[in-house]
C-alpha cells in the first residue's frame, strides 16, 4: 500500500477511488479516526481555535452523533478506554467517504469569494495555498509549486514523496487535465483527504 500506482493516472477517477477503498480495507493499520482526523485538519486548515465539527459534513449540527462512533472513535468499554472501530471496513470507509466529499466541496468554496452558504472557517494559509489552484485547468494552477502547496496544506509530511508524485501526475495527465474548476478542484481535495496515508495509523 506504501508504493504508488503509477498506472492510476490512466485509470477512471472512480476505478482509483475504489481501489483505495479495497486498499483501505486491507491494510493492516487503523483508521485515525474521528477525533485525531478532527484534530489534524483543524490544526492544518481552519482558523486558529476552531475545531472541526465532523458531523456538519453529514448535515447534522451534533458532535456526539452516534454515526461518527462507526468512523473509529473512543468507547468505554467495562471501565477501560478503548478505540472501536478502528479496523478499515465496507461502512467506515464509506461514512469517510461520504465526509471527505462533504469537505473537499465545502474548501473549494474558497474558490467563489461571494459564496454566501459557507459553513466552515478556513485560515488564511489554506486559502491562499488553495487560490491558484481555482484557476485551474489554466497553466499557472498546474505549476509544481501550487500542487506541492495545496498538498502540503493537508497532507503534511505524512505521505512520501513518490505517493505526491503519482498523486500530481494523474491530476496532469488524465481527463481532469482539461476539466473545469468546478469539477477539478473538489476531486483534487478529495483525493488527498482520502489517501491512506492521511486517514491510517502509521
């Protein structure tokens, strides 16, 4: 799971991401789960003491919503903290999924400065990262520094190189080359919300 698949560039957007679910769901590490995801992205993407409220994704204004327990979270269990759900399987994957899809929409409305139905407060780093990317399928937004700086953004250091790389090279050179920013962008922020080595324990 920890090599790239250089082929994935050729493949259809949806043929990769369902290849990550059935790597996701074969890995022998954890998901990080709802708290630590929370704790990540918060730190990374949004103003300086907001904390993302993964249950807004969903369109429920509970941050104690049962669903996010199935997405790995922390239970007691007969006096003793324990972590449940933590192993990948068909419905967590698929409740992160449906979360990170939710997100990558919701950044990609700092595309449209006007957009009035903003729900999360994102920090000026995200935003000007993510700024020349709105440009896109135009040159400047596929330049290596304004890849590097949005996947950086999110991603941090916890992937390696070669997994940035085949990242930026099916972005540059399979159909989403030449589509709009509207549809480009949200697939672009998905697709690194829903890489393992964001969502797995190392």
């Amino acid at each position: 799971m920890n090599k790239p698949i250089k082929l994935l560039k050729t493949l259809p957007f949806y043929t990769v991401l369902f290849l990550f679910s059935v790597n996701l769901s074969a890995a022998p590490s954890s998901l990080k789960g709802v708290a630590a995801i929370s704790r990540i992205l918060s730190e990374r993407t949004l103003v300086d003491g907001n904390i993302l409220n993964l249950s807004i994704l969903f369109g429920v204004e509970n941050s104690y919503w049962s669903m996010l327990d199935l997405m790995g979270s922390y239970k007691s269990d007969q006096g003793e903290v324990k972590f449940k759900n933590g192993k990948p399987n068909s419905i967590n994957t698929l409740l992160w999924k449906t979360a990170f899809t939710s997100l990558a929409k919701e950044m990609a409305k700092e595309c449209n400065p006007l957009a009035a139905d903003k729900i999360i407060h994102f920090n000026v780093y995200f935003k000007e990262s993510l700024r020349p990317l709105c440009k896109w399928p135009n040159q400047e937004a596929m330049q290596e520094k304004v890849l590097q700086n949005i996947w950086l953004s999110i991603m941090a250091y916890d992937a390696p190189l070669e997994e940035y790389e085949a990242w930026r090279d099916f972005f540059l050179h399979s159909s989403f080359a030449h589509k709009s920013a509207y549809e480009a962008v949200p697939a672009i922020l998905f697709s690194i919300l829903y890489n393992p080595h964001f969502m797995l324990r190392k």
